[in-house]
C-alpha cells in the first residue's frame, strides 16, 4: 500500500515549483524571456485550435471625392486568422515503492522529489528551448521559429494561411552570399543586419530583438569590440543569463542576444539547438505569441499513476500550447 504522505507531498511540492517552471522556461530562452517582458505570453482556454486573428488587407472604400458624389459603403474584408495546432508535452516524475520506504522521512522524502522534479525542469525547459527554434516537423512539435520566420518565405504553410499565394504572409529573407554577395564576416556583418532590418520599418513598428547563434553573434561582438559599443547588462537581463549587446540601426534601439553558445550533448534525449548555425532572427515581437493552455501550463497533471504490475508511483507534468504570429512580413531572418 502506498503512503498517502508521499501522494501529498508529491502533489505540493510539484504545486508549489510549478509556478517557477513555467517562468524559469520562459527565462530559460531569449525569445521566450523577450516576450513575457512584453506582455506577449496570451494563455487560451478551449477551442480545437489556437486562432490568432490577422488584419490583412486595407479598407477599399477610400476614394477620392467633390460635392454630391457617391461615396463607396460596401463592406471590405480585411480580418482574417491563422490557426494554429494544439501541441502538447509532458515530463513524468517516478519514484518506486522501496524508494518510498528508504526515503520515509518527512524530510527526505522532499528532498528525493525536489531533485527529481529540478531534473524534470531542466529537462521541460530543454524540450521548449529546442522546439522553439524548430521548423515543427517532428510529430507533435511546436511549430518554432524556423517555420514561422523562414529562409524560404515565398512556399509554405503557416498557421493554415499558404504563403505561395498570399504575399502579406512572407517574412524577410536576406543570405549573405545570396544576396549580399559574400559570406558575413566582422567587416559586412553590420551592412547585412542593416538590410534586413530597414526593410522591417514600418511606422512606428521596427525589430525589437535580434536573436543569433554563436557564429553570427561572435562576429557582431567582434565588429564593435574596437568601437566599445557594447553595453553593461541590466539586473534582470543579468539574472536571465544573455548575453546581450546593442543594435542601433533602424526604427527603434534593440537588444542582439546570443542563442547558441553550449546547447548539450549529441547524446542528449533533446539534441543540442539555440538559434540555427549561422542565423540571426529580427524580431518584431509585438506580432509573435507565446500561448500556453490557461490550465495546462506546466502544472502536475492529477490523479497519480500507479502502475498494475509493479510497485511505483508516477506523477506527470504537463503543457498545452504553441507559438503563433499575427504579421510575418515584419520579421526577418538573415543567414549565410
């Protein structure tokens, strides 16, 4: 029979750590910690899909006019919205019954499952980092920003709206030996990111974070070094773990974060990832959403496992969401 005491304490601390994991997740990732700092981060509650609603085209009733003309009143369509799947993760955590006896104080017992469940943290926030940056290929991944910022962006379905028929629903895509002729070295890589970024200018609307990998990053930080225009971090960038510096170079000042340094081992469950080798992404993030289920954001999930055929106990963590975008035209992507 298994003690009530472990269930309880089980299910509270899982509780109580809980409300960490999903922030730590989100400040785990320098996407994820941009858009929480934005109010970006928007839970749904129900439905088959996440829809993100689109306004995507311009009334067609201006017209020019004098006097008594008529005037044009019919309705225009210009709302439409993109659906996105509904992706789910779990990370179980197991403890068996001789455990359980071994472990029967009050004491060890939470200090067995805090270890078990700070592993299953890092763990979960792994799997969100690496699925962030995917292209959501995988069978039930997250559809990440290889997808929805791409380097093909005139093919492609995204959020169900195909991007081979509707221009507005193109990102920005500039190869530097595609289009700007050479490889990016510390000499050009800021004439690069420039062209990438006064293409996403729109008003008041303009990059707001530019995410690299290390290659790209390294050669940013090398083209500023004899400038000394990198900046100290702020106490709570710090406390994140970037590393950060400045871009200056249209519409608005925007931080340059690095998303590669270490990412793991090849022999990991969540193979190493971050931002792709040789890839810096210009961020709009007033159109980029992270949306967890409003009751499923890395919560235990209730009643206990119990195995029929063996003597152990398992509790579940679990999350429900995806990423989503309401305007690709005004991110951009720049890679070799």
């Amino acid at each position: 029979m298994v003690s009530p005491n472990w269930s309880e304490i089980a299910t509270t601390t899982l509780a109580n750590r809980s409300r960490q994991l999903a922030d730590n997740v989100t400040r785990n990732n320098a996407l994820l910690n941009a858009l929480r700092e934005g109010g970006r981060i928007k839970t749904w509650a129900g439905g088959r899909s996440i829809v993100q609603e689109i306004a995507y085209g311009m009334n067609q009733t201006y017209r020019r006019y004098s006097g008594y003309e008529l005037l044009n009143i019919q309705p225009s369509d210009v709302f439409t919205a993109a659906e996105f799947a509904i992706r789910q993760a779990a990370v179980a955590v197991s403890i068996s019954g001789l455990e359980m006896l071994q472990n029967a104080g009050r004491e060890r017992m939470i200090d067995l499952l805090e270890s078990r469940i700070e592993n299953a943290e890092n763990t979960f926030a792994n799997g969100i980092s690496y699925d962030i940056y995917s292209d959501g290929t995988q069978a039930g991944q997250i559809g990440g920003l290889q997808a929805l910022i791409s380097v093909s962006p005139t093919t492609g379905i995204v959020g169900g709206i195909d991007a081979s028929q509707w221009t507005f629903w193109r990102n920005i895509a500039y190869s530097a030996t595609t289009d700007g002729g050479a490889a990016a070295t510390s000499a050009n890589i800021q004439s690069y990111m420039n062209r990438v970024a006064l293409q996403l200018v729109r008003g008041r609307d303009a990059t707001d974070l530019i995410v690299a990998d290390t290659n790209y990053y390294r050669l940013y930080l090398e083209s500023l070094q004899a400038i000394q225009r990198i900046i100290d971090q702020p106490p709570e960038r710090g406390a994140a773990g970037f590393s950060r510096l400045k871009y200056y170079g249209a519409g608005r000042a925007c931080d340059v974060v690095l998303d590669g340094g270490f990412q793991g081992f090849t022999g990991d469950i969540i193979p190493p990832n971050g931002a792709p080798t040789n890839t810096m992404y210009f961020l709009n993030s007033d159109y980029i959403f992270y949306r967890p289920h409003s009751d499923r954001d890395m919560v235990p999930l209730e009643p206990d496992r119990f195995s029929v055929n063996q003597d152990a106990m398992v509790k579940l963590i679990g999350w429900a969401g995806n990423l989503t975008i309401s305007n690709r035209r005004l991110q951009g992507v720049l890679t070799a």
